[in-house]
C-alpha cells in the first residue's frame, strides 16, 4: 500500500472513561503525517455516556475521532474497526500486511495469507470476542465492569433467588465456558500458525488487528488459562508489554488524570 501523499492532519480522539478508546491512542501514535489530541470525557451515575457527546456524533459513544485536513472538510468517524481502517489507509499502512501475491494483483484467490488472516481479525475482534467477553463480565458478579448486572446476586424475594442464581449459571455452563474454550482454543492454534513462523496473529510483524485485538485479550487475560493456552497467554503479555502500548497507555492517563484500567 502506497505512503498517504494527504497534507498533515490533525486528529481529536473524543475519550470516554474506561472505554476501549485506549487502542485508538496506540494506533495514532504508531501514525505518521499527524498532531493529535485526546479529549475526554466522564460517565454518567448510570455508566452511559454523557450527551456531549451526540454532538460530536449522533450514537454518543466513544471512540470517535476527528480527522480535519488543510484540503478537505472534517471527517468524523465512529466505530473502532472503521476508525482503524481509515487511519492505516492514510496514516500507518505500514501496520496492513501486503494483500497480493506477486504477480496476483486483484486475483480472487491472489490474497495473502497474512492479509486475509488480517481482514478477518478487524471483525472477529469486536464480532465475536468483544461480544463474548461482554456477555461474561456482565454475568460476574465480582467482574471490573461498574456496571455489572450482578444477576447471581441481585436483590430478589428468597423464593426466586435461584432461579436468577439458575439462569447465571446456565448461561456459564452452556454458553461461555464452551466459547471461550472454542475460541481460545482457534487463537491458540492461529498464533501456532502463524505465517513465516511469526508470533503475531498475521505473521512476523505487529498489525493494527493486533492492536484492535489487544483490547479484549488484556481486559479478559484473567480468563485465559496458561497451562491450556500458553501460546495465546504469551502473545496477550507481549502485546501488554509493548513499548508503543505502555506510551499510549501513558498519553491516555495524562489526558484523563486518572489511571487506565482496560475495562469495557
């Protein structure tokens, strides 16, 4: 993918608190060609955020950015997998593998296995992970989200109180410990795999679906076994460890004056 020829841009990353804007921050500074800034903003008493936000865009959720260049009018974009890909497009396509193979361009069937493996984690992250770790943490009880239903002990009449301890645990046995189990199990095997005997999910080299992966893996690491998945536990702390994450997780807490915690 050829380098963005656009002139300098300037970028405003609309923060919500404990939201999953941190990989955003990590992608913006992994970007070349732009000044960024990082404008936050604090939940509500009942977690949702506030109505500032509608203003900036009409769903009200975070993140958001802002892309104003001297040549065109401002662009917002919501939705962490388009915000991603429009920024890699004009900003990092250092972090998009090569999608052809020599001499295949614009085949079907002349993809890469890298860039395949790529467009498939920019939707399984928040499709089918995100989703699943969601579900989870708003069955725990004692899980980081505020927000946590605390279904298994919620304030009901004695008499109906298992049933609600009932549905918790169903809802456990029948459909998380199976899925996280299956898709543990899928990225133990994909990072095994890993094309040119890499230890990223598309290969040798960090892309932005490891960054958007990031987030669901670090917030829900707890839950990954290391003994059945020690693959996946050791590419969950190499993406905690790296050095672009830990700058960016500095950057969010000077923006927001509180520590981050990934959490949803």
């Amino acid at each position: 993918m050829a380098e963005s020829i656009s002139p300098k841009a300037k970028v405003t990353l609309y923060w919500l608190e404990q939201s999953r804007s941190q990989r955003i921050v990590w992608l913006l500074e992994e970007c070349k060609g732009i000044d960024y800034t990082i404008k936050t903003y604090k939940r509500g008493k009942d977690m949702l955020a506030p109505k500032e936000l509608k203003d900036i865009h009409p769903l009200g959720k975070s993140p958001v950015i802002k892309v104003e260049c001297p040549t065109s009018e401002p662009i917002v974009l919501a939705e962490s997998g388009a915000i991603v890909e429009y920024l890699c497009d004009h900003f990092a396509p250092h972090l998009v593998p090569k999608r052809y193979q020599d001499g295949k361009d614009g085949e079907v069937g002349g993809d890469t296995e890298q860039w395949l493996r790529y467009r498939f984690y920019m939707h399984y992250a928040e499709g089918s992970l995100m989703t699943m770790l969601i579900i989870a943490l708003i069955m725990d009880p004692f899980g980081p989200a505020k927000w946590s239903a605390e279904i298994k002990n919620a304030p009901v009449w004695f008499f109906i109180k298992p049933i609600t301890q009932g549905i918790a645990s169903r809802v456990e046995n029948m459909f998380l410990t199976k899925n996280f189990k299956t898709n543990f199990g899928f990225l133990e095997s994909q990072i095994q795999s890993s094309p040119d005997d890499g230890t990223y999910l598309c290969g040798k080299d960090i892309t932005a679906a490891d960054i958007l992966m990031s987030f669901p893996l670090i917030a829900g690491k707890g839950k990954i076994d290391r003994n059945a998945y020690p693959k996946l536990a050791e590419y969950t702390k190499m993406l905690e460890e790296n050095e672009v994450y830990q700058r960016s997780i500095k950057k969010a807490e000077e923006a927001s004056g509180e520590p981050y915690k990934a959490m949803l």
